[in-house]
C-alpha cells in the first residue's frame, strides 16, 4: 500500500475546510439526495461525500456502510483530492496503491473507486463525491460525466450552507449591535434627565419686586 500524497498547500486547504464548519455534523437532507441519486445513476452500492481532515476521511453523507469516518492513510480520497479532475480504479486489487489496503484484503472488499473532487471556488479541494463497488468495474462516459455535476452540486451545498451560517452569523452580531445601542442609548437619555434635574435644583430663585422692596426696608 502507498500512502495518499500530501499535497503542498495542506495547511491552507485544512484551513479551508475548517471555515465551512461542517465536521461532525448531523446528516442533512440536501446532500443525502445528492448521494441517492448517484447511487441511483451510477448503480453502486456505496456512495459517500467524503471530507479529507488532516488525520481521517470523515463521511458527511453515505450509503452502503455504517461508519462515519475511516483513518486518511487508508482512504481512496486522500489520493483523489491529488488532482482536479474524476480518479478512477476499475481494479483495486491490480492497482499496487490499494492491492494490499485494509479496506480491499478486508471488508468492505473494495474493487472499485471513482471519486470527483470537491474544489472550493478557490482552488481548494476538500473531498470527494465517491462511488464505490465490490467488483471491478468500469464508468461510461456519460456516468463519468454525472459523476462531475453532482460533485458540482455537493460543492454549491456546501458554499449556501456556509453562506447561511455567515449570514446568520452576521444576523445575530447586527442584533446584538442594536441591543447594545439602545442600552447606551437608554443610559444617555437617563444621564440627561438627572443631569435636566440637577441643573433645576441649583438655579437661582426669580427676583420679585416684593422682595426688592422688603430688602430696602
């Protein structure tokens, strides 16, 4: 087995990850569609949207296994986030990468990867959408093509749900903004009132012309 390659700007793309908040989060609808239909237009057993931490793939969306995370120096998508485009093997068991991998000479038995990776608007590849088989098999092109759309659509999920956290986000910090004006402003009107008092208290009392007069006698 070949351990995946760690790419030059790790750092940067961890830390890119790291800003969509998504590890260890709880399943969600949008992606687990995406999932399904790849399952379905693809017809494999396993597909997963597969993100790359610095130590472990961890699955935000799958089907076909039940664990949510497996170690990256095991992983078929730590290779794959290598490159831009789709990274396909029919055979793993002929391939010297993965022909001795603990999840090929064990279960799940793993024949047969294609994964598309998940590039951020910035260049930065965070995972993939990956499908996965127990036989070796090959993808038509028109599958292959598939394969890159829904990938597509992984990444737009992941940018709205990050656009609507910021946004919330931001939501919150205008309304907190606006609490704190107004207690500033609640403090500045009740500062001027006392002050309005004060200034009532020491003001001297209007002269009368009685009081002239009895001053003169």
């Amino acid at each position: 087995m070949i351990a995946p390659p760690i790419p030059q700007d790790e750092a940067e793309r961890v830390a890119a990850l790291r800003r969509y908040c998504v590890l260890d989060t709880l399943a969600e609808p949008a992606f687990d569609r995406l999932t399904k239909i790849a399952q379905h237009l693809l017809d494999t057993p396993t597909v997963l949207v597969s993100l790359i931490d610095s130590d472990r793939q961890w699955f935000k969306s799958k089907i076909g296994v039940t664990v949510n995370e497996t170690s990256r120096d095991i992983s078929f998508c730590a290779h794959a986030i290598k490159q831009q485009e789709l990274f396909i093997i029919p055979d793993a068991t002929k391939d010297l990468r993965f022909s001795n991998n603990p999840l090929v000479i064990s279960d799940p038995k793993i024949r047969f990867y294609a994964g598309a990776p998940l590039i951020t608007p910035d260049g930065q590849a965070l995972g993939t959408l990956c499908v996965i088989d127990k036989v070796p098999r090959e993808l038509r092109p028109e599958q292959q093509q598939a394969l890159r759309v829904l990938s597509r659509h992984v990444m737009t999920q992941l940018e709205i749900r990050r656009h609507s956290k910021e946004l919330n986000e931001a939501h919150k910090a205008k309304e907190a903004t606006k609490e704190e004006l107004d207690k500033v402003q609640a403090e500045n009107a009740k500062l001027k009132r006392e002050l309005d008092k004060l200034k009532k208290t020491k003001s001297p009392k209007k002269v009368t012309k009685k009081t002239k007069a009895a001053k003169r006698k």
